[in-house]
C-alpha cells in the first residue's frame, strides 16, 4: 500500500470521528434544552392554541439516543464489512478459488456476489437482529414474533441476493467494454430498473412481507375516493396493510407506477386514529402522486446514481493504483473488486445522505402543504401526526447534525408549526397547489 492511501485513510477516519462527536455533542444539547423546556410546563406551545406538543416520554429520549447510536455503528459497520474482505485479501483468492472451478464470466461474477452476499449478511445478522428486533421489542414499538423477523429478512436477503446474482455480470460487462464511461450507462440503466421496480414491488414483493387488506370501514373508505376524486391523480387504489403483526407504530405510503399505482395505510393507522386524521394523512400521500414525486424521484435518482457513480469510478481506480497490489487485483473489471465498489459506494452515499434527505424533505414539506391545502383541516392534521410521532417514540425534533443528515422528512415540531399558521383559505390568498386540486 502506498503513502497516500496510508494518508488517505487516516484523514478519512480522523474526519468520521470529529463527525461522530459533533453528532454526539448536539444530541445531547439537543436533548438538554428539550427536558429543560418541559421542566417548567407539561407542553410545548406551537403557533396554534388549540394544539400543543406534549412532553415526550423517558422512552423517546432514550430510543433517540440509542436510535442515533445504531446509525453511527450502521455506518462504521457498513464500511467495515466490504474493508476486510477486500484488504484481507479475500477476496482475491475468492476469485482464484472461482476461477479454478469456471471459465464462464456470468457464471464467476454470480458465484463470487453470491458467496459476498452470504458474507455480508452473517457479518450484519447481529445488527440487524438488535435493531430490527431486540431494540424495538424491549421499546414496547413491535408486535413481530421471532419466526416473522427470521422469514422477512431471509425473504428480503433473498431477493436482493438474487436480483444481484443474476445481473450482476452486467455492470462488469460494461466496465470491462468501456471502462472510461461505464458510470454514465449503468446510471441511465437505472432508470428504467428502478421504474421496473417501483411497478412491480405492490404488485409482488410487498405481499410477500404484509398481506394487502380491503379497508373494513366503509364510511372512511367513501370519504377517501371523495377525496381521491377531489384531485388530479385520477387512476389510484386504495388498500390497508396488516402491520399490526410487526409493529405498534402507524404510517401510510404510497407506492406503484401506472396501474400499480396505491395508496397504502397500515391497518395500525386506522385502528388508532379517527376518520378525520387518516384523511389528512391520505390526503398528504395523495400529495406526493398528484405533484409527481415518485417519477421526479426516479429521474433525481437516475441523475444522482451517474454523479455518485462517476465518483466512485474516480475514486476506485485511484485506490487500485495507490493500493501497491495489496488487494491482489489490479483492474476495476475484475469481480474481485465488488467489495471495493461497495465501499466507496457507502462512503459517497453517506457524504451524499444530506442532499438526498434535502429533497426528501422539500417533497414531504410539499406534500403536507397539498394535504392542508386539499382538507383545509388543520387541526386533524396536527393531531395526527402528534400520534404518529408519540406511537414511534420521537422527539419533537432532533440535533441538527442528525436532522441535516438523517431526516427524510420535517420534524414534528415544524410540521405541527406549519399546520398552526398555513391558512392561506383564510385570507383569501390562492393555494400553492390549486391546478392539482379540483
Ligand atoms: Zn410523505
């Protein structure tokens, strides 16, 4: 290994620890200031009287904390995983031990992704576990039996392990026949697969976690096509999922292209909030299909996957070159390098989260002023999402590392602030979204 790699590797991992600190740091003055305003009153006032946000529990402040310790391993752990296979060496005597077996260049490439996938998740099992079972259980937040955890991660392992396998000789392909541009195609291909994807995924992979369920109360079902007719997505199922058997926590989404097309409701939703607050939170998932967020989300993705891809062609060769041979391969089209393309592909995506999650939020901010614009019920829409917030455990907002970093959508405390002042109706000013509402 050279000195500059050397150099490179110590300046990153002195760049993640001061990051790692800072999160720290403002966490926990973040937490401060929130105990010590409800130390002197049990609510904490928003712009509306009618509404206030109440004090969180011992709970949430201890789930936010260890919520915000899982990411920071996530991360570390994330890169960790493809780092040893690839400067242990590995993975380069996987590939020998693959090429010894076969002369086939599909047939190695799924081999040693197969082999890596398997690696990677016995290597992530044991966080996986903890976050995704243990914690949630002992927070009181899930319903799940063990045997469900265990058939859901090896249904989504599985699937993802398998899609990988069988296409993943593709992008090597392409960097092997254009190793200049190979970034820019792949990143186009990504359009179409995700689109693929997104039409897709109700249709056959979702049933395979949740069961799709008819909505049992009719009175809010009439209510929802009501409003459903009141804007201009036109064609749009409505369905509830049963996740009442993984989880005490509420949430709704919306998902599917062309005829997929859906809005979905955990059944946990309607079972905790009244008709009036699960349309609001309908009518905010309505917003993002009548503004075109999952189709302006693919073309963003697509846009995003050629930078980030072209960064980590940069950044990869340069690492290869730097690298002295200590990986044993020397060339980006050797399948050996898979976990060197997964690592600086965690590390781009991390430096990239803030402007994903920027955007996110945007859209989710756009979303919430179409769901007021559409119920002009600013109250149901407040007090929905104070439930939604109290069933997960959340603060009213966190430091604004994590926010800036981690946050897909606003917090509670903005979006309850927004909902207390957004009356534009009242005064006689025309809605941000009027051509998307009939
Ligand atoms: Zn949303």
């Amino acid at each position: 290994m050279k000195r500059e790699l050397r150099l490179a590797i110590l300046v990153a991992a002195i760049l993640m620890t001061a990051f790692i600190l800072t999160v720290a740091v403002t966490e926990k003055s973040n937490m401060n200031s929130i105990r010590e305003y409800y130390s002197t009153q049990q609510l904490q006032k928003t712009a509306d009287s009618n509404i206030s946000l109440p004090a969180p529990s011992k709970d949430a402040y201890e789930f936010e904390a260890n919520k915000v310790t899982v990411w920071i391993i996530s991360i570390l752990w994330g890169m960790a995983v493809p780092a040893f296979f690839l400067f242990s060496g590995l993975s380069a005597r996987l590939r020998k031990w693959i090429d010894s077996k076969t002369s086939s260049f599909i047939i190695s490439a799924a081999l040693f992704f197969l082999i890596y996938s398997v690696y990677s998740f016995l290597l992530n099992l044991p966080l996986d576990f903890y976050s995704g079972f243990i914690r949630l259980h002992s927070f009181g937040l899930s319903n799940q039996t063990f045997a469900k955890w265990v058939s859901d991660s090896l249904i989504s392992a599985g699937i993802s392990t398998l899609i990988g396998t069988i296409i993943v000789w593709v992008p090597y392909l392409v960097i092997r026949k254009s190793p200049k541009r190979w970034w820019l195609y792949i990143g186009l291909l990504s359009i179409p697969a995700m689109t693929f994807m997104m039409y897709i995924s109700p249709l056959y992979i979702d049933p395979l976690f949740n069961k799709y369920i008819p909505l049992k109360n009719k009175t809010l079902e009439t209510e929802i096509y009501q409003l459903l007719d009141k804007t201009t997505i036109g064609n749009c199922q409505i369905y509830g999922i049963e996740k009442s058997v993984d989880t005490k926590q509420m949430n709704a989404y919306m998902t599917g292209m062309f005829g997929s097309k859906r809005i979905v409701l955990w059944d946990t939703t309607m079972n905790n909030l009244d008709d009036k607050e699960v349309l609001t939170i309908v009518a905010h998932e309505m917003g993002h299909y009548a503004l075109g967020h999952i189709w302006k989300g693919i073309l963003l993705g697509g846009l995003l996957t050629i930078i980030g891809l072209f960064i980590v062609n940069k950044v990869s060769l340069w690492i290869i070159a730097k690298s002295g041979g200590t990986f044993g391969f020397t060339k980006l089209g050797d399948i050996a390098s898979l976990p060197l393309l997964f690592l600086v592909f965690n590390l781009v995506m991390f430096a990239a989260n803030p402007i994903i999650n920027g955007v996110s939020r945007y859209q989710e901010h756009q979303a919430d002023t179409y769901a007021l614009e559409l119920t002009k019920d600013n109250y149901s829409f407040s007090s929905s999402m104070i439930k939604l917030h109290q069933t997960s455990l959340s603060l009213p907002n966190p430091g604004p590392v994590y926010e800036f970093w981690v946050y897909d959508h606003p917090t509670l405390k903005e979006r309850v602030d927004f909902a207390a002042s957004y009356k534009p109706w009242e005064k006689n000013k025309p809605l941000e979204f009027r051509e998307y509402i009939k």
